[in-house]
C-alpha cells in the first residue's frame, strides 16, 4: 500500500494497529486430547494400550506440524490477525479450522498436514502416498483423501457463516493446504492448476500470504474494526469437540477413572467454599474490568485479556509482576499496561 493510501486511511479511520502477525487465539502445544490419551494409556491393558500410542503418536506429529506453521506466520511482519484451532458448529455444519488468518484484503484458511513419505499428485486430482525405506526403496503407495477437497468444504462452510451473520460481503477466502513436514516431497508437476495453486510446503506460506496482500488487482481495503469483528465472533462461537474415548476405544470407567476428579479433592473443594467464593467474586471483578478497559481503549475485550488468559489468573492467582509474567499471554507490554490493577484485583479478598 502505497504512502498516499495509508496517509488517507489515517485521516478517515485512525492509525492502523494491525501492523504485524496478531494471534487473538494463540498456538498452544499443551493439548488437552493428548494429554488426556497419554494419562489413559497409563491405566488400560496392553491390547488396548496399543490403539491408543498410535493416535498419541499421530497427535504429537501433527501438533509439530502445526506448531511448524506457527512459527513461519508468527515471525511473518505481515498484518493480519490469526486465530488457531477453531471449530464452528452452525445449523448441520461442523468444520474444524487449524488456522484462520484474517487480513485487509482477504481471509486464508490453512489446513496443516505432517505426512510421512511424499506425495504424489496425479493429473486426476488424486493424492498418492509414498513411503520409502532408509535406502530409497518404495515400501508402499496409498491413495489418501484429498486435503484439497477437504479444506474447500471448510471455506465454503466458513463463507456461508461469515456472510448469513453478515460479518463479510463477497470478501475473498482463500484456501491453501500447508504440507508441514519438511522431509515431505511434493511431486505436483502433473496435477491440475487448481490443485498446485492451493498446495504449499510450510516454508512457503508467508510469500504466499505477502503476494496476494501485494496484488494491486485486489483493492479491498477492509477496515480494522471490521475485522476484529470476524476474529471476536470466530473466538465466541469456537466450540472445542468433546472426545468420546469409551466408545472409541472400548473403555470402561475403570479405564476413564483417572481423568476424574479425586474425591478427596472434590471433598477438600465442598469443604473449602469461601475460598471457592472469593474466586468467584474475582473472576466478575477482572470480567468487569476487561469490560470498563475495553470501553476506555476501544478495543475488543478479549484484547486485554482472554477468557483464557482469565481462567489462568483464577487457577495460578499470581501476587506480583513477575509471576504474571509467566502466564500465557501476558507479555511484558500488557502486564506494564494493566499488570497492577489486575494484581490489585486477584489480592483482594471478600
């Protein structure tokens, strides 16, 4: 965007604040399907043991290839907002988004795949896996679904939403499948045009996101407030699934006992309920808090801090600036801007 347009922009709308990556959902490595698999798999016999490692070593593959992506957007210096792990649930839709970037000109869905082996991608669209061995011998070649095809239904889907809550009008979203896997080798060289355009080592991701934000045919220019208005519904209606591990693999409640609560401590908590009290009043005290800020600021609440960020400061009661500074999301910035009142907050009592 040329000097001229930005010096415009700011006379009718305010300073741009979006000038670099911002995560209004973060990347979080402590995933809670892995950790409660791995505490399930402590406690079940060796026959079913065996199912459940499988799935935790997928995850944590996944998690790396994510977490790979991550990196590339978070160290970008593009601007945009981006949300990660959001899963929408409207009328008989359900889709599951690993990232969702949000800029001025368009949003980009990226759907993360950490495959083992390279793919092949033939002249009929279909995705062909190879696995070799340490010597570069074929072990195997599997058909694979299409990631393709998967993540366009999830933008369609997303389309459908953002347009039917009448947060975008024939607003671009564009959909790219992020192969995470630096050892993968894609051979795209025969596939379709629409397939090779939509398919992307993680290494590749940023120029792709800075071209088209550089692309002079594209003039949208949407505003900030706008945007931050797709990312607060997005975060509002995120509806993290519920596993069922019982019926997936076969468990009884002997197996499941361990992700219970205690009853001890479930006892200890009845027995300790003025302590359960004073949290409560603190949790609506910060709740108002981020509110009465946000008005002041203008800015989305969830800028000062989010609902997750709010569950940590009840759960790790932090005293001083320092042990604020340990909790996710609260980097040095924020804690210099609203560090004291929120200690002011947590050490009040009745």
């Amino acid at each position: 965007m040329s000097i001229i347009d930005n010096a415009i922009y700011t006379m009718l709308n305010g300073k741009r604040t979006i000038t670099k990556p911002i995560f209004i959902k973060d990347f979080d490595a402590d995933n809670k399907q892995l950790n409660d698999l791995i505490e399930i798999s402590k406690n079940v016999s060796p026959e079913k043991r065996k199912f459940i490692e499988k799935d935790i070593k997928l995850l944590k593959q996944g998690l790396e290839g994510e977490k790979n992506v991550y990196y590339e957007l978070k160290n970008s210096f593009l601007p945009m907002l981006c949300l990660y792990d959001i899963r929408l649930e409207y009328d008989d839709y359900v889709a599951q988004y690993d990232f969702i970037i949000i800029t001025r000109k368009f949003i980009y869905v990226l759907e993360t795949k950490k495959l083992n082996g390279d793919i092949e991608i033939t002249k009929d669209g279909d995705f062909i896996r190879i696995i070799k061995s340490d010597n570069g011998k074929i072990i195997k070649r599997e058909g694979m679904y299409s990631p393709i095809s998967q993540n366009e239904r999830h933008v369609k889907i997303l389309k459908e939403i953002l347009t039917k809550e009448k947060l975008i009008k024939n607003f671009p979203i564009k959909s790219a499948v992020v192969i995470a896997n630096p050892k993968t080798i894609i051979d795209k060289s025969k596939c379709p045009k629409s397939i090779q355009n939509n398919i992307y080592k993680y290494d590749q991701i940023v120029n792709l996101i800075k071209k088209e934000l550089e692309d002079k045919s594209n003039e949208r220019d949407l505003l900030e407030k706008f945007l931050y208005n797709i990312a607060d519904y997005l975060i509002s209606n995120n509806k993290p699934i519920t596993y069922n591990y019982a019926a997936k693999y076969s468990l009884d409640n002997e197996d499941l006992k361990i992700l219970e609560t205690p009853k001890e401590e479930q006892e200890n908590s009845n027995l300790d309920s003025d302590k359960s009290n004073d949290k409560a009043q603190i949790y609506e005290m910060l709740k108002k808090y981020r509110i009465e800020m946000a008005k002041k600021e203008n800015i989305k609440a969830f800028w000062v801090f989010t609902n997750e960020e709010l569950n940590s400061l009840i759960e790790k009661m932090p005293k001083t600036k320092e042990e604020l500074l340990k909790i996710k999301g609260f980097g040095q910035k924020k804690v210099e801007k609203y560090g004291d009142e929120i200690l002011s907050i947590l050490n009040k009592r009745g």
